[in-house]
C-alpha cells in the first residue's frame, strides 16, 4: 500500500526507536531536538520534518541518514506531485 514519504519517515522513527529501546521523549534529549517538535511530527500534527532535523534524529540514534532511508518502507511511497 502506498504511503507518503512523511507517513514512511515517521513510522521508521517509530521503528528505529521501538529497536532500540528509546522513548519518544528520550529521542528528543540525544538527538537536542525541542519535544513539542519531536511530538508534532510523530503526533501527525506536522506531516513533515526539515532533512536537519532528520539528520539529528539519525544523529541521536547513532545512525547514518543512508542507515534510517534502508528499509522497505521507502520503496512504495506515493508520487507526491500530481
């Protein structure tokens, strides 16, 4: 089923911190990303994040950006320009 690419990014957040045992609130310390931020996104509140924050995030959960897009989320992903 396809999804979009915010729909992908968060459910492999969500992913990545369920593998390593990091709460949604934990993720925000290390990563030094604001929890209201971290929240909105996950929350669906904001359906997107900058590719800094991502960065941080893949920072915060010691993995590189090329580590977090390897997964089978990202290969249906809907086209987004119509």
């Amino acid at each position: 089923m396809p999804v979009t690419i915010g729909e992908a990014v968060k459910a492999r957040v969500l992913e990545l911190c369920h593998k390593k045992g990091l709460t949604i609130n934990r993720l925000s310390i290390v990563s030094g990303i604001t929890q209201s931020t971290v929240n909105n996104f996950i929350s669906g509140r904001n359906h997107s994040i900058t590719l800094s924050t991502l960065k941080k995030l893949c920072d915060g959960m010691e993995i590189t950006i090329p580590e977090f897009f390897s997964s089978e989320l990202f290969e249906d992903l809907e086209q987004e320009v119509r």
